[in-house]
C-alpha cells in the first residue's frame, strides 16, 4: 500500500456528527466524500440510519456517522432513529456536534447539550450555513454555545460552498488514532448501491411529494441485476400505508411516479456511470411502520 511506503502512521477512526434535523450532517458527509451517499432534503429528518461517508485526508482515513437528527421522539420510528444516532457516538473515536447557525441556540440543541453534559461526551462544535449569516451573529452564537458547554474546539463552516471545511478535516485527520485503515482506499461507503439507489429514490419522493406522505413511505430494492449490455436492471417497491398515499404518488395517468422514477434514474446512472432501467412499484402495506423486519434492515433497534 502506497501509504506504508512512504514510511508514515497511517490514522483511521470513526467520526460521529449528531445535530437537530436539517443542521447539515448529510450534506457534510456527502462535501467529504465528493460524492453522494447520503441523501439530503430540505424537509427534516430524512436520513433514516447510520450512513457512512468514508474517505482520505493525507494519511488518515476518516469514517464519518451521518446519523438521523436528534429530536423530541414521538413514533416508534422516531425512537429508534434518535437511539441510533446516539449510539453513533458510542462507536465514535470523536462526536462533532452539527449547529445550524441561523437557527442557532433551539431547544432541540439544548436537549443535545443536556445530554453531553449529562454523559460528559468531548465533543467538538461545528457551526454549519456561515453563507447565511453575519459574522458578528457567528461569533456570538460560538460564544454562548462554549458557555454552554466547553467543545473542545469550534469550527465555523459551510457545508454547501465548502467554505472553511478543509480545514475542519485536517483536523479531524490529525486527531484520529493511529491505525490502519478500515476499507480500501478508493471505497466512500458501506452502503451496498442497491440500497444507495433506492434511497436516490425516497430522496426524489421528499422532493417531489407534499407534506408528511414521504414520512409514511419506504422504498425498498426487490432487484438490482447486471444485463448482458452491462446496463442496469433495478426493480424497486414503494410500500405505503394506505391506498390514497398510493393514489397520490402515481399521480394523475402515473405523473407523479414517472417524474420521480425519471429524475432518480438520471442520477443513480451519474453515480454509477452505467445505463440504469429503474422499475418503480408501489403497493399497500398497511403495518410497515410496526414491522420489525424493517428496522433491522435499517439497523435500527425495533425496541429503542
Ligand atoms: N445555505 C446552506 N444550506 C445548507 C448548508 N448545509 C446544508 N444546507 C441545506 O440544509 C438542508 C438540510 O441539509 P441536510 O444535510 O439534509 O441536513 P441533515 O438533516 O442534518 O442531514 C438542505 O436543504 C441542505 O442543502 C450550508 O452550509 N449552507
Ligand atoms: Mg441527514
């Protein structure tokens, strides 16, 4: 291996970024990368487990958590999202706490803080969308979250035009324990493409549907199989509750799922750099929210 070589300690570790919903965690782990693997959305809370953002900074390999955001649970699913992100910090070598700064000091952050202090949890502060506010806002907003709680550093960043980042990894690459690396040096996550693909997917669902319906919904690969042509066969299920959700996502002469089949496709063959035939299916299936098949195929505890 090229790093061995060159005579150098070689640093791997895991890095656990927990925040409230839509502070930016996601969209972190996919600058990290340079490539998706973390679906991002507008709306809150859609990355549903723990999603690995891998990749290589000098000679560490960082291995970022982007865990769903920590909120107030009140669903079996919500539970079982905000035990997985704190387990995320159990598995972590450093936890970075991920603070929207135009929203600044919620008492969804205070609850997290709350929490640090209560299980005295080093943890580092990034304050995240520095494009959206004035300096002065900043340096305050750094200043009372520190009074809150001592971080052991905090870097001011934006994920969206990259602004600071670099230097929050090289950090972050200096602090990991010496070890050696984890995955290979040119593998960005764990998650296998079929389920990368379906979860393109559901991010298209959050893009294009109303409300809460994206909430009431999973996607799940049925196929995912290489054709003589060396193109793509992907067939995939939407299970929704009931059959006005159904109704709704084909929309008006199958709109709606056309759109969104058409729109995801596009961007799963970008990743893969293959021809991809994209088969979407939606069907009725009332109890999938109470199903404990489908929190263990999400990692996540049916009982948390
Ligand atoms: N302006 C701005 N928007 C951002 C930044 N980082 C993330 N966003 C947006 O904030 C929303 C939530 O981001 P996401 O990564 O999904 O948040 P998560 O729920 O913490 O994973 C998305 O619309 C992102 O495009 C940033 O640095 N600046
Ligand atoms: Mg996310």
């Amino acid at each position: 291996m090229s790093n061995t070589e060159k005579n150098q300690a070689t640093r791997c570790g895991f890095v656990a970024l927990i925040g409230a919903p839509n502070s930016g965690k996601s969209t972190i782990t996919n600058h990290f990368t340079g490539s998706k693997v973390s679906i991002v959305s507008p709306k809150v809370q859609t990355t549903r487990s723990i999603v690995k953002g891998i990749g290589i900074i000098e000679n560490s390999q960082i291995i970022f958590l982007d865990t769903p955001g920590i909120f107030n649970p009140k669903r079996r699913l919500d539970r079982a999202m905000v035990a997985s992100a704190w387990g995320g910090v159990n598995d972590a070598d450093i936890t970075v706490l991920v603070v929207d700064s135009q929203k600044g000091l919620t008492e969804e952050v205070e609850n997290i803080i709350k929490h640090l202090k209560e299980n005295n949890l080093a943890t580092i502060l990034v304050l995240n969308k520095i494009d959206l506010v004035s300096k002065e806002k900043l340096l305050q907003l750094g200043a009372t979250l520190n009074k809150e709680y001592s971080f052991q550093e905090t870097f001011f960043i934006s994920a969206l035009t990259g602004k600071n980042i670099d230097e929050f990894y090289r950090y972050l690459a200096e602090k990991l324990p010496e070890s050696p690396w984890y995955y290979p040096e040119e593998q960005m996550s764990d998650m296998p493409l079929k389920l990368l693909a379906a979860e393109i997917v559901r991010e298209k669902l959050f893009l294009y549907l109303q409300q809460e319906l994206p909430y009431m919904l999973t996607v799940e690969p049925e196929l995912w199989e290489r054709r003589e042509d060396g193109s793509i066969r992907a067939e995939m299920t939407i299970y929704v509750q009931r059959d006005s959700q159904k109704i709704i996502i084909l929309g008006r002469q199958g709109r709606m799922i056309k759109k969104i089949g058409q729109t995801a496709r596009k961007e799963i063959e970008e990743l893969l750099e293959e021809r991809v035939h994209l088969f979407l299916y939606v069907k009725v299936r009332e109890n999938w929210l109470d199903d404990p098949a489908r929190y263990s195929s999400w990692g996540l505890d049916y009982n948390a």
